[in-house]
C-alpha cells in the first residue's frame, strides 16, 4: 500500500494507551463513555470493558516467536487504532496490540475515536461497517500506510458473521465471541500480527537473536 490517509492533525490527537484508560477511567466517573451515545446501556458495555481490559493486561503473554519477529524489526513505525470505549472487541484485542507494540522499539502505538474521525475510519470499512477495532500500520518516515488489521482475528469474525447470517439475538452471539476470546487468550491475534509485521518491515535475520523466555 502506498496511499496517505492519515493526516498529521489527526495524528496529534492521537492519544496513548495509557491516555485512553484514564480517559474512560474519567468518563464513567461522570456516567458516560465515548462517543456521543452516554445512554445506560452504553457505559454499562464500557464497564464491562474496563474488566476486560484489566484481564486482558494482566493475562497476555507474547509467544516467544512474536518477541523474535519484533526485535528483528527494522522499519520505524507508527500503529493508529481506531477504537472506542463500548466496544468490546476493542477491549479484547487491545491490550495485547499494546504489549505487541511495546515490545519493539521501532513501533509506536497511538489511539483514536472512531466516531470523532469519521473521514479516516470510512476508508477502512469491514463489508460496509465501521467495525473496530481497526488498526492501521504506517511507516514513520513516509507516512505511507503498510497494512492494516481488524476488527478480530480472522476466527472471531467468521464466529460474528456466522452469527449474523442465521440471525442469532445480538446478546447470544456476543456470549459467544467473549467466550472465544476467554479462550483464545489472544494467541490468534499474535500469530496474525506475527505475520503482518514480517510483511511490513525489514526484519534482521532471525538467526541473528537469542531471545529469553518472557512471561
């Protein structure tokens, strides 16, 4: 990909990960969420994330061939997400994108709203929609974009279209994705984003490192 559509006022209202918790930390103490719906349904959804989030920090481990890929990295990048705080996908898949992220030196991960930035989040629509999370992988030198990711790893989404196609009740299917996710502990994400990377940086020859087991 070779296409700029990240503009730079966008990127200087990104905001770290770090941010974001204290953000939503901050919104539900005034009983909203982001975006602009604050009906009781959707901070309940974000109290829930919060857990999520939290579980998620806290239980993701890299595998040890995720940290091998990224110490090889060459290519200086920078990683938007688009995201928002009701989402639950988000809250499933994020804290992992982060210890991804920071496991490399050369990457650095900034978050946006979905709904504050509309024109960028159209441009990375999942059959139609405007499912996040999406990520959004750019080279930092040129600002050309190198890929994307999102909104679940590929198992999830058959799971969610599946779901749709025979019309199953909203509160089910979602029992079912957080099930998988409660499982999966995000090793599908890793595997995907493994392979990602290695298409979107020059990496050193993986022979090169000796990496310690990390836990």
């Amino acid at each position: 990909m070779a296409t700029k559509t990240i503009t730079n006022e966008q990127l200087a209202n990104a905001i770290t990960y770090t941010q974001y918790r204290d953000l939503i930390d901050a919104l539900l103490a005034e009983g909203k969420t982001t975006g602009t719906n604050h009906s009781e349904e959707m901070v309940e959804y974000t109290r829930m994330n919060m857990h999520r989030m939290r579980r998620m920090e806290k239980n993701t481990v890299l595998h040890d061939d995720v940290i091998q890929v990224l110490l090889s990295v060459q290519t200086k990048m920078i990683w938007v997400v688009l995201t928002e705080a009701w989402c639950g996908d988000a809250a499933q898949n994020l804290p992992a994108l982060v210890k991804i992220a920071d496991a490399s030196p050369l990457i650095e991960l900034k978050l946006l709203m979905r709904d504050e930035n509309p024109e960028l989040m159209d441009q990375y629509l999942t059959n139609g929609g405007r499912s996040i999370p999406k990520l959004i992988a750019l080279d930092a030198n040129t600002m050309e974009v190198l890929g994307t990711w999102g909104p679940r790893p590929v198992p999830a989404q058959e799971l969610v279209l599946e779901a749709k196609a025979k019309d199953m009740p909203f509160k089910e299917m979602a029992e079912q994705l957080h099930g998988w996710y409660a499982k999966d502990k995000s090793n599908t994400l890793q595997v995907e984003l493994r392979e990602l990377i290695s298409q979107w940086s020059e990496l050193t020859a993986p022979a090169e490192l000796n990496v310690a087991r990390c836990s």
